[in-house]
C-alpha cells in the first residue's frame, strides 16, 4: 500500500513553483493537499486571496499527482489539524518558508515523519511564488538587526541609542503579527497602493510614520517600521527620547549590502498569539537601555568591518539587552529554537517585539531550510 503524504497551503495563483513542490512531495506516496479557507487566508495574511476557495479546489483536483484535495475546517496556522488527524498520513511535506515548530511538534504527536523541501524550480524555468506573481507585493518589508525598542520614548528617555534596519524586498510573503512591519507595511498598501511612490525616502517614511500613527493612536507604531520601509538599504536611526530620530544615516554599498544578507537566515516561529502583549512584566530600566544601546552600536560597527561572528556576537547581545527590558518577547517555543541552532549561528535575535515571528541567525554557514533575504537596493 502506498504510503499518504499531506501537504498545506493556500495556493493561490497555482504556478509552476507550486507544481514542483507538489511533484517533490508525492514522490513520497499519494499526495493529500489541505486548502486554508478564504478565511483562514484572509486571518493569516489580511487580505482575501485572488482565487476562491471553490477555484483552488478545483484546480488542485485537476493537477495530475494529486492524489484528493479538500478545504481545511480550522483556521489560523494549524488550519489542517482535524483532516491530518482523520487522514493520519505518513509523511507531512512543507516548504523551507512554510514550516513551524507548531508544524513539527503535531507531527511528532502524531508520529508522522516530517520532511522539509528548499524551493527547486523546475529545470530552467524561473522561480515563482505567489509573491512575486501580485502586483500588490511590491511593498518592501522591513527587518531590524538591533536596538528594537529604542525607538519608543519609555526606552530612549532612559538611554539614548540606535536602531539599525533593513529594507527588504518582498521575495516572500512574511506572516502578518511577526515582526517583519506588516502593520505599517498594509497602511503603506493603503496610502500610496501597489509600491511606493517616487520621492525622497526620509519624506516617505515621515508621511508614512504620520499616516501610520493619526492623533489618538493609543500605541504609536515605532518609526523604524516606517523608515525601515521607505528607506533602501540598510539604515540606522538615532534616538534621544522621541519617535522620530534625530538622524538617520544610511549605507547602500552593494559589497556591504551582500555581506549582510550572505549572514542572515530566518527559521519561522509561526505568527505571535493573537493575545500577545510584550508590553506585560516590562522592566524598564537604565542598565538596560545602555546595554541595548551599546550592543547595537557594537553591531554598527561589525557591519562596516564585515566582523560575522562580532556582528552575531553584537545581535545576539542586542537582543539579550531586549528581553531583559520586555521578558515576554522569549518564551518556550523561542528557547527551544535558539538551543537547536546555537550551534550554527555566531548570534541572534527574533524579528521585531518577538513572541514568536521569525529567528534571525547570523552565520558563515548555509543554515539547512532557513529563509535567504533580499535587500531593496535603491534605484539611480
């Protein structure tokens, strides 16, 4: 008897990327593909996907090595779990960028073998995503490498530091409440829509910043996701106890460009709890602030020297400086990923107020299944 394999997904906009990936999968057995609802799309990346549910069905049931497809009955990340439990397959089959430790850890429950595939096309056609396919994802995404929170008053009065980001072009479609800007990122969709505007990028991220924030925001969204954004490259914000820095410096050099993103790889988290607040058992203090900001001064630093393991070093103290100011940011999940990939990375630090989201490692070594990063250079 053959053996069932499972796979899920949204699939919208079928290509030939997911083609190959359905093929690599039912190379293991007959292939079972759960499809999120409308829904469920709509809840995890706030917006309705340009298929129906009725169409990806049905599309997903014409393609050849399919052994059934079905619509998942859930919702949220594990949107699958009442048909993986009815299937019970043997085999669980999930994209590099498209794997949780949430994923892995029913798997384990269920004894069901899970196996991870890096995105191949096929022969010499191009790489697609989904992504890549809307025009609506021309929206850069932003990541900051150290100094988070320094862009909020309560932690800037006590010390004043730096934020350092960078401005990422949209290869993947990164989970809404996972650090990566997303908020500020659809208020920029809404603005201005498919892409930024042409323009001075310190003026964008200002207009942004503003839009992003209208009087009686109750919780200002802090201006590194809107300079990180606007702003090509990578940036460095300074703060003295105000949303707006007091300077921005930035670097566009192509060769420090390519250092940083040949260090980085981002290992998804899964998104934040819907009920997360970092803000809960905050503990603000001076020590903290001053670490927070030297570590992310020590990062600028390593950057421009291209020192990897002083800029992993630098990340992972930055970020050790966060949580003591903001413990929630590290739970069980985080701590179980940072001891499974401490010995392959000089440091790290999770993506935004952390929670969850995604691992950001800094290593000299390809990290197995991990997500490579595009940085938005700017046009002359």
């Amino acid at each position: 008897m053959a053996r069932k394999v499972f796979v899920s997904g949204c699939f919208d906009l079928l290509h030939s990327g997911h083609i190959a990936f359905l093929q690599s999968a039912a190379a293991y057995g007959d292939l079972y593909v759960a499809l999120g609802s409308d829904a469920t799309v709509f809840g995890l990346k706030g917006r309705m996907p340009i298929n129906s549910q009725d169409e990806r069905l049905y599309l997903m049931r014409s393609v050849a090595c399919v052994k059934d497809a079905f619509i998942s009955t859930g919702s949220g990340l594990l949107d699958f779990e009442n048909e993986l439990r009815s299937i019970r397959p043997d085999v669980f089959v999930v994209n590099a960028d498209g794997g949780t430790p949430q994923k892995e850890a029913l798997c384990q429950e269920l004894g069901i073998e899970y196996v991870v595939l890096e995105r191949t096309p096929h022969g010499d056609l191009p790489g697609r995503s989904t992504t890549a396919l809307r025009r609506i994802e021309q929206m850069p995404y932003r990541l900051d490498l150290a100094g988070g929170w320094l862009d909020q008053p309560m932690v800037s009065k006590l010390h004043p530091g730096p934020v350092l980001m960078i401005s990422l072009e949209p290869t993947i479609a990164f989970n809404e409440r996972s650090g990566m800007a997303t908020s500020t990122r659809n208020s920029a969709l809404d603005l201005w829509g498919p892409k930024l505007p042409a323009g001075d990028p310190i003026k964008l991220a200002k207009i942004l910043f503003a839009y992003d924030n209208p009087p009686g925001t109750a919780m200002i969204a802090g201006s590194q996701d809107s300079i990180g954004i606007a702003v090509p490259g990578l940036s460095r914000a300074d703060y003295e106890g105000a949303y707006w820095p007091v300077r921005i410096s930035r670097r566009g050099d192509e060769h420090l460009l390519r250092f940083i993103e040949d260090s980085l790889y981002l290992v998804p988290l899964g998104e934040r709890a819907a009920d997360y607040n970092p803000l809960e058992g905050t503990n603000l203090t001076v020590e903290g602030a001053r670490a927070l900001a030297a570590a992310t001064d020590a990062c600028w630093e390593a950057i421009h020297r291209e020192d990897r393991p002083a800029m992993g070093a630098a990340m992972r103290a930055s970020f050790e400086a966060q949580v003591s100011l903001f413990p929630r940011m590290m739970n069980p999940v985080v701590a179980e990923m940072i001891a499974r990939y401490r010995d392959q990375a000089f440091g790290w630090k999770l993506s935004g107020a952390g929670g969850g989201g995604y691992l950001v490692l800094v290593s000299d070594q390809p990290i197995q299944h991990a997500i490579r990063l595009t940085i938005r250079r700017e046009i002359s």
